[in-house]
C-alpha cells in the first residue's frame, strides 16, 4: 500500500485553519480522487506536532515510518520542519538550533527516509511576520538562513526541494499569517496549491499509485 508521509510541526499540523491545515487539504484531494470510487489505497500520514524542532523531530521519525510503513508499496516522505529552530526562543529549546546542529539533524532525517525505502521532498521554509509576534523572535533573516541551510543539505544528499521562501514573500504571504509564523485558512489554501502543483508536476502521486 502507498504512503505520504508529512512531517514537521504545528503548520503540518494545521494549527488556526478551520480546514485543518494544507496537509489535511491535501489528504481531503487525494482521497476524493485517488481513493473514493478507485480505491488506490494512498494513504496519507500527517505528522505534525507544534513547536518541535528539526532535531526532536529527528529522534521520533524512524519510530513514526516503522509503525506505518508498508514495505509492499511506494513511499513519499515530505519534509516540512526547520521554522522553529530559526527562533532564537523557540518554545521546546529556548534558544536557537546551532547551524551545524540543525543540518545534522536534517541530514539524518534525510537518511532515515531513504532507510525505509521513501523518495524524500523537502519543504522550503514560509515567511513570518515579527510585527504580529507574541513574544517569539522569529525574523526574515534567520528564517532565510535556515531555508539556505535546508538547501545545502539537500543538495550534499541528492534530494528534491520545493521552494516556498522567494515565491510567498513576493506574494506578501505575511499577511495572512494570524501571529508571527502561523498560516490563516487562505494561507493554508495557498500552501496547499503549491504543494499539490509541485507533487502533480513532479508526476510524484502517479509514481505511487504505479503499479511498475
């Protein structure tokens, strides 16, 4: 059986959307065209926990394949973490995640996924709004360092990237974030078009549901 697997943190997880999050979105599409009258048995996993960073997520991630993953299918993991390790409070550690610290960790997730057999997307990171803060010191420039570093990492480990940080901060995605980081339904609207653009694009969904 197939398998999406979305992990990372709070806006994985939906938090503020009223439709559960772009994740979700994306498991409502998929379902109504893949699953309901087809019946191709994708299956999508949505992994979220809010506030966690890149090198907790690492500690929990093979845990979370091996309880799901079915070795007879294909496998998507799409990795969509990093934000909070650009705070410099950020609420689980309370302090900014070291560079190399934080590209370790992404590399690890990176080997874990293809350990279980998964083709690996990662996720760039979205723009936040300081002015609209509640105490977390999120800003553009650290959130841009830590999208660079996700590059560098994916580059070293030959896996696919999908950037979000130029295209959303042209298309003023700070607006529609309800506090200093977290998306509204529209911004998760639009997360999720750009995310099902780049699976479908990609021919990403129709390499999992193949029976070759």
């Amino acid at each position: 059986m197939p398998n999406i697997f979305i992990v990372g943190d709070s806006i994985v997880y939906g938090k503020w959307d009223v439709e559960g999050g772009w994740a979700a979105r994306l498991r409502k599409h998929i379902d109504e065209r893949y699953n309901i009258g087809k019946r191709t048995g994708l299956l999508v996993h949505i992994l979220g926990v809010p506030s966690e960073p890149v090198i907790r997520l690492a500690d929990r991630i093979h845990n979370e394949l091996a309880a799901r993953i079915d070795k007879s299918g294909k496998n998507l993991l799409i990795l969509a973490s990093g934000l909070n390790d650009s705070c410099p409070n950020n609420k689980v550690t309370g302090e900014l995640t070291p560079p190399v610290a934080f590209k370790e960790s992404y590399s690890r997730l990176i080997d874990i996924g293809k350990e279980f057999g998964c083709t690996v997307l990662a996720l760039g990171l979205t723009p936040v709004n300081p002015a609209r803060s509640k105490g977390l010191l999120f800003s553009d420039e650290l959130v841009a360092e830590y999208d660079g570093y996700i590059t560098e990492v994916c580059r070293e480990k030959g896996i696919a990237k999908l950037e979000l940080l130029d295209t959303l901060t042209k298309e003023n995605f700070a607006d529609h974030l309800v506090d200093s980081a977290h998306p509204n339904s529209v911004g998760h609207e639009r997360l999720f078009d750009l995310v099902l653009d780049y699976l479908e694009k990609e021919e990403l969904i129709a390499d999992l549901i193949s029976e070759k």
